[in-house]
C-alpha cells in the first residue's frame, strides 16, 4: 500500500487540525468503535444536554446558543431513534457523529458544545450512565427470577428429593429448602449490583481530558442534572478508572456463574437417569435426527455462557492490569464485554425464570430416590449419639451397618433393625420420608425451619424489592 493509497484527507475527525494530512484507513479500520458505541447514543445525548445547560449556567454559553444545541440535540435523539441517522465515514464514535450532526443541525453554535468537555470524561459518563441503567434492569430481572423459585418453594410443600455432595446422595432435603437455596443465592447477587451500581453513580464530567479545565465549568450542577449521587473528587483518576465496569462485570459474572449451577441440575433432573423434571415444551428443544429427543438447551446454554461471561471479565481485567494514568486508548476495550455481558445476563435470567416456572417437578421420583438410598444413615448416629456414644464411635457403627448391608444385598433398614443398640426403634427412622421431619434445627431442611425460611425469605424479597426501586435509574434500552 503506498502513502497516497493510505491517506484519507478528506476525513474529518476532532483532532484533524493537529495533522498534515487526513488517517489512514488502516487506522480508521482498526480504532472505530462506532459499530458498538452507538449503543451509548442516548446517554451521549443526556450527557451533552446537561453539559450545555451548566454551559448556560456559569455564562459561557449564551441561553439562545444553549437552546438552539438542545433542539439539535432532541433532532439527533429522535433520528436515531427512528433509524434515519446518516451514519459518515469520519465517525469514528458516537460522540463524533452526535457532535457532527448537532453542528450540522445548529450551525455555529454546535461548535460549542464541545467548550470544556473532552472525550475523555464523556465517555466515561456515557459508560457510568449505561451501566447504572443497566445495572437496575439485571436487579430487577434477579428479583423475577427469585419470585419464581419463591413461589415454586412454596408450591412444592413436603416434597423431597436426595440432597447431593460429590453428587452422590447424602442427605434428604426438601424440594422448597433446595429450590429456596438458589433464590438466597440470587439475592446476594442483587446486592452485589447494588453495590456496583453505587460505584457507578459518580459524574465525571468536568475532569476534562485528565485535569480538569481552566473554564469556570459546574460539575456539580452537572452531576445532580445527570442524578449522579455525587461527582468526582479527582479528574485524573475519574477518566481512567474502569473500577465500576470490573464491579458490574464480576456481578454479572456471578450472576452466570449461578445461572450454570441450576442449570447443570436440569440437565441432569430432566435426564432419564435422574427423572426428576420434565421440562416444559416451550423451553426445549428436539433433534434434528432423533425424533425422540426432548433437550434442555436453555440449561445447556446458562453453562455454556457463564464461560463467556467469565471470559469478558477476565478480558477486561488484563486489559487494565498495565494501564498508566490517565485515560489510554486501550480504554476501549471496555464496552465490549461488558454490553455482551448484560445482554447475555439479562436474556438468561429471563429464560432460566421461564424454565423454572414452567416446569414439572417429578417429586415421586425424587422421593422414591431419597428413600431408597443409605441417606438416612446419619440419622442413626444421631439416635446412638442422643443415647450418650460419642459421635465418632456412632459413625463407625453405623459405617459398619451399612457396609454389611451392601455386603449382603439387605436394605438397611432390614440390618439396623437386627443390630445390638439399634433395633427397630432406630429402623424407623429410615421409614419413607421419616428423615425429613427430623431437621428442626434453624435453616435446617425440616418442615417447621424451611415454614419459617419462607417467611423470612420473603421479607429478604420484599427488602431487595424496595432497595432494587431506590436505585433511581431508567433503563434507555
């Protein structure tokens, strides 16, 4: 490629008056963001309308001039909206196109709107903006998705199934005490957005491109106009700092990461071998081959993408590992992930809510496998451990029991009730279901504890509810 070949003069940029001659189209090729950041449009928009009113504010921007860039700016929001935006090849991002076309639209006086403001701090008040609406949108998704296992806990009433460790059998629980296991889950991931939301509400408008400005400008006023909670403290460190975007993707990356867990269980449940779920029509899908196959791909899916999610997490983290102050063009690389990362978020959580609400739960066979299996073996130690043994010494007995029950083929109920210091008395408790009323201790897996769990569940809800409303964020998308 020769120089002339490379070179396009024509094309104008922000900083056109620095150079000699026009970028080439390799760089232009490499360094657009603009088919991903137009997605910040609207915040772009909200950000330059505020900017223009402080402008307005401390007198370096007449009222008529501040009034005619807000009417070009309405203009560009609504073609945009309308998909008749003419997109140019000198838009490098959405801010240039915003501001291209409100000079267009306002003559000279767009020419302002840019008066001591860099793409430094709009970006990152264009990301801070979209990440606090989209934050508020995962919360209130997260709420959804824990009133369907809510309600799918108490539907479930005395149902119970085999808990798992190793996934080997262990222990009877409830079907609502693991169902409610997930939905506490779930809400510790709504106060991590909460709090990602927190590191996101602070303006950086003002900072300039990295120390501030020598223009009487008002970030405060901004920052209230905006519904900041408050504005930067340190111009250098506001441009730069990603913090929020790694807050908000590690949230959602724990969001995946819990949405894998249940799925990894209905993949499992609604296979033959565990028979423990059907999984609605709507919600599966068949083969292109085998004409009888039913397949839990959402489940399969919530696995598959938690490792993508991890990855935009992990990719944005080596990103800023070697950053020096202040903002560094590298910066870019954060939206990417963290728009793939809300996008796929959001669509699981409402896929994995429609799942779980729409499915059956086969509890016959759930509990047909709790109480053919040795789960009821450390309640036998717990009867020889309330006769005085100690612990130890009863978890060997008891070890032994059940070794001799494989050994010979017997039920275990059949050797306890044969055992010195056993006996009937403790082969009752390995009666169908017996094992299950026997947990009263708080948060145990009992009907009286997992009775009040679902009391004090549901106010944990009802408080997540509330503080999800106070984030005080509108979603643009």
């Amino acid at each position: 490629m020769t120089p002339d070949d490379s070179q396009t003069p024509d094309a104008t940029t922000l900083w056109h008056g620095r150079f000699e001659s026009g970028p080439a189209q390799a760089l232009l090729t490499y360094t657009v963001s603009l088919p991903f950041d137009r997605r910040l449009a609207p915040y772009d928009i909200e950000g330059s309308r505020a900017h223009v009113r402080g402008l307005v504010r401390v007198d370096l921007l007449t009222a008529a001039d501040g009034d005619a860039i807000l009417v070009a700016l309405d203009e560009v929001e609504a073609e945009i909206a309308a998909d008749t935006f003419v997109w140019m090849p000198s838009d490098e991002d959405i801010h240039t196109a915003v501001e291209r076309r409100v000079t267009e639209l306002a003559g000279p006086a767009g020419g302002r709107l840019h008066t001591g403001r860099s793409r430094n701090d709009q970006v990152a008040t264009d990301l801070r903006l979209f990440t606090k609406a989209q934050l508020q949108t995962t919360a209130g998704l997260l709420v959804d998705l824990i009133d369907v296992l809510h309600e799918r806990a108490v539907q479930a009433e005395g149902a119970y199934l085999p808990g798992y460790t190793h996934l080997q059998r262990a222990q009877p629980v409830l079907l609502s005490h693991h169902l409610l296991a997930h939905a506490w889950t779930f809400a510790r991931d709504v106060r991590r957005i909460i709090a990602a939301h927190t590191a996101a509400d602070v303006s950086p408008l003002g900072a300039g491109a990295l120390a501030g400005s020598t223009l009487p400008l008002d970030p405060d006023g901004v920052a209230e106009d905006l519904g900041f909670a408050s504005r930067f403290e340190n111009s250098l460190d506001v441009v730069s700092d990603r913090d929020f975007v790694a807050d908000a993707l590690y949230s959602l990356t724990m969001i995946a990461i819990h949405l894998s867990r249940i799925g990894e269980e209905f993949v499992l449940w609604s296979s033959e071998e565990f028979a423990f779920v059907t999984v609605d029509d709507g919600y599966a899908t068949g083969s292109s081959m085998m004409p009888q196959k039913k397949n839990p791909d959402i489940a399969e899916l919530a696995r598959g993408k938690a490792g993508r999610i991890i990855g935009n997490l992990t990719g944005l983290l080596a990103t800023l590992k070697g950053l020096p102050l202040a903002y560094n063009r590298d910066l870019q690389e954060d939206k990417e992930p963290l728009f793939d990362a809300f996008d796929q978020v959001h669509a699981g959580l409402v896929a994995v809510g429609g799942m779980i609400e729409t499915a059956v739960f086969r509890t016959d066979n759930m509990e047909r496998a709790a109480d053919e299996s040795a789960a009821g073996a450390t309640d036998i130690a717990d009867y020889l451990v309330r006769s005085g043994m100690p612990f130890r010494d009863a978890h060997a007995v008891v070890a032994a029991v059940v070794r001799q029950s494989l050994a010979e083929d017997r039920s275990l109920a059949s050797v306890v009730s044969e055992t010195d210091g056993l006996g009937a008395e403790a082969a009752a408790l390995l009666a169908a279901g017996a094992g299950i009323k026997l947990r009263t201790s708080p948060g145990a897996s009992g009907p009286d504890p997992v009775a009040v769990q679902i009391e004090r569940h549901a106010a944990a809800v009802a408080d997540l509810k509330l503080a999800v409303r106070q984030l005080g964020s509108t979603s643009h998308d």
